[in-house]
C-alpha cells in the first residue's frame, strides 16, 4: 500500500509487467482506515498503527499515525 494510492499503482503496473500477478486497490491506506478496516502487522497480527508518510495525512481516531 501506500499513502495516496499513486506509488502501489505504479508498481502494481510494474509487477504485472514483469508476469507477476499484482493488484492495486483502489484508493489508499487512508481510504482504507476511513473505511474503518481491519490493519495487521507483516506477521499477522492486529494493530492500530498506520505509517501515514507524514503528519499531514490524518486518520480516523481509532487508528494512530505513524511517520
């Protein structure tokens, strides 16, 4: 994921590309938390935390900015 959507689009395109089956969703991890959907760790496990690039990109109170 990233940020404002643009980036994992790229390389979404990129992946496909190069064979690889990639999908991007669309939106952002900031579309995603205003949907109020479920976040996990790379290990799987639930968590609250949202790397947001920077403190200019809010989320919903239930999920805690990271940079």
């Amino acid at each position: 994921y990233c940020t404002s959507g643009y980036r994992s689009e790229q390389y979404a395109r990129e992946l496909t590309g190069q064979g690889v089956k990639a999908i991007n969703f669309k939106g952002s991890i900031l579309e995603w938390c205003r949907a109020g959907l479920p976040l996990v760790t790379p290990s799987g496990e639930p968590t609250s935390r949202v790397h947001t690039y920077s403190s200019r990109n809010q989320v919903p109170s239930k999920y805690e900015a990271v940079w």
